[in-house]
C-alpha cells in the first residue's frame, strides 16, 4: 500500500505513576480509516492526542509518509495535515460558522465575505449545508459538527482524528457524517476515529485496532471479525444484554406527573413548552432527542435545581413544584446528572465524601455533628464492590478514577437516594461496552423493585432497549409520547429534529 501516512511506533506515556500508553505502535495508511476501540481509560483518546501535539510522549517515534517528526503542538499537527475534532466542540458561540472557520488561520485585515463565499464552495463540495453568517451558538449541534469538520478540511487536512462523532447526532445526521468519513477516505486522505458504537465500526472502518489498560491487544481488519467479537476483545467477556420486560405502566402507582409545565430564565427564550406526562411505578420513561433541547431542563425540575415557571410537578401525589432540593432527595428522588464533574462529584474529594454528598444531613451518617466515618467507609466499599467500580477502596481521590468508574460510583449512590424515583440523564454517554452494560442492569433491577425511572439519552439503541414508552423531544417540547416499538428509527430521527407526522406524510 506504499508509504504509510502515520506510523506510531513504540509510544509509552505515564501521567505520575499511571501509565496511559505502554509500547503503543499502530499504522494508518492513505485511503483508510481506523476505528480505535476500548473501555475508557484504555488510552485511546492519549495516544490520539499525542498525535495531535496535546500531549509529549515520554518514548517512541512518530513518522508521517515515512519521515520521522516531532510534533509539540497542534499547530506542528495542522502544519503536517493533521487535524482532531474533539468530543467536546472548540467553537466560540458568539462568533459566525465562517469567523470560527478561519480563527487563527487568517491574519491582518479580513474581507469576511470573500471568505463565506469561499467556505460555501467548500461547504458544498462536501455535501454541508451551514449558514456561515450565523452564530454558531443559533446552530444545532449536527451543524456545529459540520463546522468543526470545514475547519479541518479549510486547512487542507489529510489526516483526521475525530473523538466520538456522533455522540450528540440523530441517527440521520450520524449517516450523513458516516458517508461523509467514506468520501473524505476515497479521495486518498486517512481518518482515524475513536467510539464505543460497533455499528460505525462495521459501517465504515477498514482497520480496527482494540486498546485495553493503555495496550494494544488486537488489530483486525472489518472483514476479519464482527460486533460480539469486537466487544469481547475489549472487556474480556461477552456482553449479554438485559432482559427488557414489559412494564405496569397501566396498573402502577403513579409516582410522577408534569402538568403543562413550562421554564423559561430571566429575559430568555423559553426551555420548556407546556410538557405534560405521568410516570408509574416500575416502567422505564424515555426522554429521545438531541442534546440541547429541553431534557436537561426536565430532569432539573425533577431535581430541584430549577424552578417551573408556569405548571405544577406532582411527586406521589403531592405538589413539589416549590419544594427544596434537600426535601425532593428525602423523599426518595435520586438523579444521576449529564455532567459528572460539575453536577455529581467533586473531584478533589475521597469516594467516601462523594457517597455522603446527598446523604450530609441523614442523621444515619451523622452523630451529635460528627460523621460517623467507619460506618461511612464501610458502606462506600460496599458500593465499589456492589457496582464493579475500579478502585482500592473508599480512600481513593474521586479524579483518580476513570469516567466510567466516577459514573457508576455516582450510579450506586443514586439508587439507594431514589427509594421511589431515579433520573438518570444521559447514563451511558462516552462509556465503554463494560460500564453500559452494568449501568444497563442496574437500571433493569431497580425497574424490577417497582421505582418510577426516568431515561434522557441521545442513543437510540438505549432507548428502544430499555424503555417501555417513550417521549420525542425538539425546541423544549414533546413531539409525542409513543409506546415502544410503534415508531421505526427514522420517525423517531425525523420528530427528533422537527418533523411533525404531519409534515412528514405530507412530503
């Protein structure tokens, strides 16, 4: 296949005493795209990084078309045609789709319409529909993608890393960013991306290369191998699946209910739309749709973080609109937040002070104003053996851990907190095949004690997996509200960037 175009070979990076790359070597020819695979903290987003010039590695060599480099910076990066468009998008919302384009490339006087005509040829040579005189803060988050990507392409990138693409995506813009990954390789340039998705990696990677404990273990071309495979190269094991029962969402005892609930801040647009919806004891409510959309604002009212400004929240029969956070998680609400490092822990605090956070005024792990700290210690042990999180015990510091063992200690927490309702927010976002899988279980066991259970997530698969009825949410309201399996994945991708069924018929 001729001179690769990045060879890494014998990479080794330690962060103190953990060790995130160990004696990495992977090959990306011209033409090819590489899916790289693993559980988080497998070191696949490090060693990506390092080729983009984030991070220094400690051993080893970079060559790019077989001559050998060193990369100190992004800039180092993109000067040799290399670009990374990262999970969290580096785009400044005030400025337009063309101003976040050129920022940093272009110098002196800029004659900014010249290059919004010049971007829209770009744009349209590559199929991208983006107003590029519009703030990017205006834009859905499918056309926030597209700019990260002509960012890439406007500097004439032939190497591109893209870290979990279709994280925040409807299915139909996930398609059109998968032909896009298919076109862009055609044309000769290497793409390398990194996800959790084994439909992507069977969609379209040419070479998948698994990483476990900062390792490669296997390097397989798509032909080889298949997605039960895949999973068992990364955990170890197979993945079976949660068994999804029907619910007692017609005989169970309400437990929630929104009536015409709306929220909208201080000289703000509204964020919620007269929502209204009942949840029973033991069923799975789904909350489907892209990120941004009015789900954080739900599980927010739940929570009591955020007050409704028009419609009542009924809790068990009992109106909660205005009751206190502390009152809600006393009578048996636990929420598992979207952002973990914001909303669920602190990170500079032991697991065992992140197990007391919502339980500091339960008179069971305080005595005359002291914590009893034994007792405390010994339950949050219980709860790192319970849950499988990786970890010596209570005493490790909570930004020790990977994502997804901070997930699902947050997880064990909330469910004993949420005695008759959970909300979980987007559970599974970035995590591995491993921790799905047991947050998935988890889930299904507390369905099975009859608590109410409230499901945001962005994954489709999620969704249709886990929930018995589910609501399709666009611009802050509901689109419908629909039982499982009476709507294909295509309705539900059409609602979620809406289109009303009406219009859809009509078309």
């Amino acid at each position: 296949m001729g001179t690769p175009a990045v060879e890494l070979q014998h990479v080794t990076k330690c962060f103190a005493k953990v060790v995130a790359n160990k004696d990495v070597s992977l090959t990306v020819n011209a033409g090819e795209v590489v899916a790289l695979l693993g559980e988080n903290g497998a070191g696949k987003s490090t060693i990506m990084k390092i080729l983009y010039g984030l991070y220094g590695m400690d051993e080893g060599k970079i060559l790019i078309r077989g001559e050998e480099v060193q990369i100190k910076s992004p800039a180092d990066a993109m000067s040799r045609g290399i670009a990374m468009i990262q999970q969290h998008f580096s785009l400044v919302p005030t400025h337009t789709a063309a101003e976040n384009i050129i920022l940093g490339n272009v110098h002196g006087y800029i004659p900014i319409k010249e290059y919004e005509e010049k971007l829209k040829k770009i744009a349209q040579e590559h199929g991208f529909d983006v107003p590029m005189d519009r703030p990017v803060g205006q834009l859905a988050v499918g056309q926030q993608q597209k700019i990260e990507i002509l960012k890439a392409l406007y500097i004439n990138t032939s190497i591109l890393i893209m870290d979990e693409p279709t994280a925040v995506l409807t299915p139909q813009e996930s398609d059109n960013l998968m032909q896009f990954i298919k076109n862009f390789a055609a044309k000769g340039n290497s793409v390398v991306f990194i996800t959790h998705k084994m439909k992507e990696v069977m969609e379209v990677a040419d070479q998948i290369v698994v990483m476990r404990n900062g390792v490669v273990v296997d390097k397989v071309r798509r032909e080889e191998t298949n997605e039960q495979a895949l999973a068992h190269m990364m955990i170890g094991q197979d993945i079976v699946p949660p068994a999804r029962t029907d619910s007692g969402e017609e005989t169970g005892e309400e437990i929630l209910r929104f009536e015409n609930v709306s929220f909208q801040e201080k000289r703000g647009t509204a964020l919620l739309q007269d929502i209204s919806f009942t949840l029973h004891g033991g069923e799975i409510f789904g909350i489907a749709g892209v990120s941004g959309n009015g789900q954080d604002e739900v599980c927010d009212i739940i929570s009591g973080v955020k007050r409704p400004t028009a419609g009542r929240l009924f809790f068990c029969g009992e109106d909660i609109s205005q009751t206190s956070i502390r009152a809600r998680n006393a009578a048996g609400i636990g929420y598992v937040p979207v952002d973990r490092y914001r909303d669920g822990m602190v990170m500079d605090m032991t697991l065992a002070e992140n197990v007391l956070l919502k339980g500091c005024f339960d008179k069971k792990w305080i005595n005359k104003g002291f914590i009893r700290e034994r007792l405390l210690n010994k339950y949050t042990d219980e709860i790192i053996q319970k849950h499988r999180v990786k970890a010596t015990g209570w005493s490790d510091m909570a930004g020790g851990l990977s994502g997804g063992n901070q997930q699902k200690l947050v997880l064990g927490r909330e469910v004993d907190v949420g005695t008759r309702l959970l909300v979980f927010n987007q559970p599974t976002r970035g995590l591995d095949m491993g921790a799905v899988d047991r947050i998935h279980h988890v889930i299904m066991e507390e369905k099975a004690k009859k608590k109410a259970i409230l499901l945001v997530s962005t994954e489709l698969t999620e969704i249709f997996e886990m929930c018995d009825r589910i609501a399709i949410m666009h611009n802050g309201r509901f689109m419908g509200i629909y039982r499982n399996g009476e709507l294909t994945t295509e309705q539900i991708g059409l609602l979620m960037a809406g289109v009303e069924e009406k219009k859809e018929a009509a078309q």
